[in-house]
C-alpha cells in the first residue's frame, strides 16, 4: 500500500466517526500529514460545525503551531468545498494554511462544487491528487450522493429472524430471537441512521421504543426520527413509547400513501439521508415491492419457530432480489447479514 493510500485510510477512520451525525451534509474525514507525521486530523461533527479539513487544521494549529502545517499534505475523502455556504470553503482554508499537496478520494457529486477544488487550488501552486481510497469512501457517502441524485434517502431494511424466516417465536417464549450481541449491534446500527420507520400495526402490536438506548452512542447527535406509517393513524395507541416517551417530538405519523413521496419528504424536511425500516412483513414487503430498499441487515438467530409471521409477506415479489457485497459477521450464537440490494 502507499503512502497516499495509507494515510487516506486514516481519513476514512475520521468519516467514519460522523456516519449518523452529518445530516444533511456528508460524513468526511481529514488528515494534515508533513514528512511522515502527522499533524492533525478531524471529521465533520454536525451540520453548521466546520468542515473535516478545517476540523484537522485547528488539530494541527493547536498541536504543532502555523509554520509547521506550511508544506504539509491533505488527505481529505471528499472533494473540498469551494463555496460560501453555513461555513467558509474549505480550499480557502487550505491556501490560507500554506499546504503544498492536498489528496481527496471522491469528486463532490454538488454541481456547485464538482471539478472546482482542483483548478483553485492548482491556480495557486497546490499540487492535488484524487481518486485514493475513493472505493472506500463511496461506501460512507452512499447516502449523501444518493440524496443528491435522486432526492430519495438510503433505504436500510433490518430484521431478526429465525432461521425459517420468522420474526416471532412461538407463544409463551418471549419475545426476543436473537441474543444481547446482535442486540447491541442493532444499537449500532441505529446510531448511523437519520430515521427508522415502521408500520402502524407494529406499533399496535409490539410498542417499540426505536430508540438509541446505549448513552455513549448518542454523543453528539440526537435520536433518529420515529417515522410511522399508517393506514388508520386515528387508532395508534397513545400510550405507545413512540408518543410518550422524552423524544416523542421526535416521533412523526403519516397517513399510508405513496411510500417514495414519505421517504422524498423527509428528506426535505427533516434534512434526512439514511432511513432504516423495522417493522412486520407485510409493511417490509411493500418497500420492497416499491423498490425503495437499498440495502439489508439480517440477524439470523439459530432457531426454527414456524407460526404465521414470516419476515416478508406481502403477494410475493415479481422476481427474487439478489444481494451484492455480502457480509457476514457472527455474534454470539447469532449471524449477521449484510448487503446491497444487486439493482441491476
């Protein structure tokens, strides 16, 4: 591996730290390297907050003084911006700073900034490089360039399932499948999503919280929004934690509709780039059938439990769907799956 490619993967440990945090703005990652060391380094905490570069050059600043980032290199995981928008544009940071080289791994996919970093900064004597790590780096701002492209946010379906494709055990076992590893991993997985919907007759049914309830995965950031969908909205139990509990203005009920046009809403309103969808199967089958789902998680816990709630219901696909860049982890007893909807 290269130097380039080594320290990009630094600044990629950096994004990955904003995964969940940035809405609506991406989860990038910088890092200012001279002769080998490095100098600082930095990620975009929030929207409004300076961006990843600015972030890894107050590090530097504040650690090894001006006159030591003067020569230095970049590493950055998206194209810096070139605009005035909530903060400064970050090439002029970068001028300002007296970098000699700045390495980026994915052009922006924002018309107002794409293809403009490199003439700015070459207009100055800055060498600049990209494409480094730039597979990586796709793989974290899938939501962001999604959203711009399309004005649809990433679809997450996640399910716990039996090995027979059941999502509830047999009457008098309890309700949990999968065990307190793959639980906690859930946590995880909800703490780099914007939103988590589900169907009415889940809440009815099962009066889920969908909340981050691990505190040190909640620093920085708010809960996701509770999005629930609805045929008859009038009849959901007001007792349920979704309207009752501390973040219950968190919570926003629609009436059920055209699915994409729920989704493109928030994403408008609510500044939303990666929804995760928990809910029964025949709610999970309507997404699907939309083909509104970008990507799955399942945990398969080792047990055969039969019964009349299958993970997917619904009147069946029109064809079967094949997933890409599959992943499985194993925690505990349980497996993960993990992969992309193969859109073809």
């Amino acid at each position: 591996m290269s130097d380039d490619a080594q320290w990009m993967q630094c600044a990629l440990e950096e994004a990955r730290k904003g995964v969940g945090r940035t809405a609506p703005n991406p989860p990038v990652g910088a890092v200012i390297i001279k002769n080998g060391f490095l100098l600082g380094k930095g990620w975009h905490h929030a929207a409004g907050r300076p961006h990843a570069e600015r972030e890894a050059l107050a590090d530097a600043f504040a650690h090894h003084g001006h006159d030591a980032v003067r020569g230095s290199t970049a590493y950055v995981t998206l194209e810096p911006c070139s605009t005035h928008g909530r903060t400064p544009p970050c090439t002029q940071g970068l001028i300002d700073a007296g970098v000699a080289r700045v390495v980026y791994a994915c052009a922006d996919v924002n018309p107002d900034h794409a293809g403009r970093a490199a003439p700015l900064l070459e207009s100055v004597g800055i060498e600049v490089k990209s494409g480094i790590g730039a597979s990586d780096a796709e793989k974290l701002l899938r939501p962001f360039f999604k959203v711009r492209e399309s004005g649809l946010p990433w679809v997450i379906w996640k399910s716990a399932m039996s090995l027979d494709g059941r999502i509830t055990r047999p009457p008098g076992e309890g309700q949990w499948l999968t065990g307190e590893l793959a639980r906690a991993d859930v946590q995880q997985l909800r703490s780099t999503v914007d939103a988590i919907m589900t169907s009415g007759e889940t809440v009815r049914r099962d009066h889920p919280a969908l909340t981050i309830r691990i505190p040190e995965l909640l620093e920085g950031r708010k809960q996701p929004w509770r999005v629930v969908v609805s045929d008859h909205p009038e009849s959901l139990p007001s007792d349920a934690p979704l309207f009752t509990d501390e973040t219950a203005e968190r919570t926003l009920i629609f009436p059920r509709g055209d699915l994409a046009e729920i989704l493109r809403s928030l994403v408008r309103d609510q500044d939303v780039l990666t929804v995760m969808v928990e809910a029964g199967g025949i709610f999970s089958a309507a997404m699907f059938e939309a083909n509104l789902v970008d990507e799955v998680v399942i945990y398969y816990a080792p047990l055969l439990c039969g019964g009349p709630s299958p993970a997917l219901a619904g009147d069946g696909l029109p064809e079967s769907l094949r997933l890409k860049e599959i992943d499985f982890h194993p925690l505990g007893n349980d497996i993960r799956l993990r992969g992309l909807i193969d859109q073809k």
